[in-house]
C-alpha cells in the first residue's frame, strides 16, 4: 500500500467511519453498506486511479439501490453490493462544489481538518442526496434522462405506463443495437411494446 493510500484510509477512519455507522452503515473495505426494507444505500470511496508518490485524490460516490426497480429490470443485486450496482448514482464532491470534485491529498495534507470536511459534506449533503432518492417518484424522474431498463422499471412501478412506453420507444431510436434485448423484456413482462417499433 503506498503512501497516498494510507493516507486516504486514515481520513476515512478518523472521520468518515465514524458518522456512517452513527447512521446505520457497516463497512467493507472502502465501502460502506446500509441494507434497507426496499435496498440499499452505499458510499464509496474512489483513489483516483492516478495516485502515485506523496500526492493524490480521491472521490466520494453514493449509491441508491432500489429492490424492486432492480427486480423489474431483471437485475440480481449480491449479497454485498457495490456502488455501481446502484439504481442511481452521484458523487459527494458534486453536491458539494457543482461540479465532478475530488479531494486532494498530500503528506501536507491536515489528515483530521480533511476528515471533518468530509465528514460535514456527508452530513449536510450525502444523507440527504440518499434520503431524497429513497422515494421511487425522485428516483423516476432521475432516471428519465438516463435510457435504461431501470428508467422504464421505475415508471411502471410508478403506474405511468405512458411515460415508461415513451422512454422505451426512444431507447430504440437512440440505440438500435440493443432492439433485441429490449423487446425480449417487454415481452417477458407481457408488455405489449414489443411488438411496437
């Protein structure tokens, strides 16, 4: 393990691990997991994959797993998922400056200043992001712009049987390779689309 590494893992455990599992979280490794009644809420925390020598960074990413979104899509959720098994996705440093943020770190770096940073940015704005995208309407509309089974999952689920025909119909113009696999699910799920387009 280099040193940027170990660095890394002591802001997390100086700061992080201990509000995540004040919320409910376990970790595993990098990651930590809090299983809910309808699935999951992950955080992640990314090295970048440039991290060499004394200096480096590193992205805080969240995760929301809906088990009935996934069932639909006919997606299998393991027993210790990871974060990019998630139903949606956002990365902390984006809440928090606007924009794809990752912290930088050195062997200048005030381990325990960064560790409470992270540790507020989770608070005032992690646990909310996961909270807000518990709710399967935030997580429709989300999705509305990312084609996928998943997107058109959460709006039959949502009973907009319009909306997720209009999202199915424009996957297939956008992306007529994956015709086949789309019409198959329709299909599977007595869906009448498939035989449309």
């Amino acid at each position: 393990m280099n040193e940027v590494s170990k660095r890394i893992d002591q802001v997390v455990k100086e700061g992080l691990s201990k509000v995540m599992k004040e919320n409910g979280f376990k970790k595993s490794g990098r990651t930590f997991l809090k299983e809910l009644d309808d699935g999951w809420h992950i955080v992640n925390i990314q090295a970048s994959s440039g991290n060499l020598g004394k200096d480096g960074k590193f992205a805080v990413n969240l995760g929301v797993i809906n088990n009935a979104i996934s069932e639909k899509s006919g997606l299998k959720i393991p027993s210790k998922p990871k974060e990019y098994d998630s139903t949606v996705r956002e990365r902390l440093g984006i809440l928090v400056h606007g924009e794809d943020y990752w912290w930088e770190i050195s062997d200048q770096t005030d381990i325990s200043d960064l560790a409470n940073e992270i540790s507020e940015a989770m608070s005032s704005h992690g646990f909310p992001w996961l909270q807000k995208y518990s709710n399967l309407a935030d997580i429709s509309d989300k999705l509305k712009q990312q084609p996928s089974l998943q997107s058109i999952a959460a709006a039959l689920l949502m009973g907009d049987e319009l909306e997720a025909k209009a999202r199915y119909d424009q996957i297939l113009l956008d992306r007529p390779a994956a015709k086949s696999r789309f019409k198959s699910w329709a299909k599977n799920l007595g869906l009448s689309w498939w035989q449309h387009l």
